[in-house]
C-alpha cells in the first residue's frame, strides 16, 4: 500500500473518531434537555461524570435514538476500517 493511502486512511479514522465524540456531546446535550432532565438538575457548574454511550441506549427518545443508532454505526465503520488495515487506533488518534 502507498503512504499516501495509509495517511488517508488515518485520517478518515481520526475524523470518524472526531465525529463519534461531537455526536456523542450532542446526543447528551439532547438527554439533559429531555429524557435526562432530572439528572441534569442534580449536576451543579464544574461538576465532572463520565457518560457512556451506554447510558443513552435505552431511551424512548426517538430523536436519541436515531443519534445512538448513528454513533454506534460510526463506532463500527472506524472499528471496521481499523481492522481491514490493522492499524492502532489509539496511535492514529494520538498522531
């Protein structure tokens, strides 16, 4: 394989990781307004937690679960292309 393509094939992955994580952020700006509300009251400025997309997957939020549904094809189109290269991905994104 030329450089070349290897350097546009890490690339596409670094977008597709950047991609997943706005998604992500938007998804759960989209919870705390919605079917996450309650949570959101109890968090006060500065406050740090690690959501997991895990934590959106059982919503009944139809608009959540169209972007839930869209991260995780993301999730798999990066994985997929990772593997059929054998690339290391934490490398790629730390590059």
């Amino acid at each position: 394989m030329k450089p070349e393509y290897t350097e546009e094939i890490k690339e596409t992955v670094r977008v597709l990781a950047n991609t997943r994580q706005q998604l992500f952020e938007r998804a759960l700006n989209l919870a705390m307004k919605g079917p996450l509300e309650d949570i959101d009251e109890v968090f006060e400025l500065g406050d740090v937690y690690d959501f997991k997309l895990a934590h959106l997957d059982n919503t009944t939020d139809i608009n959540l679960q169209k972007l839930v549904d869209l991260i995780k094809e993301v999730e798999k189109t990066a994985d997929s292309i990772v593997n059929l290269n054998d690339l290391d991905i934490e490398k790629i994104i730390k590059e």
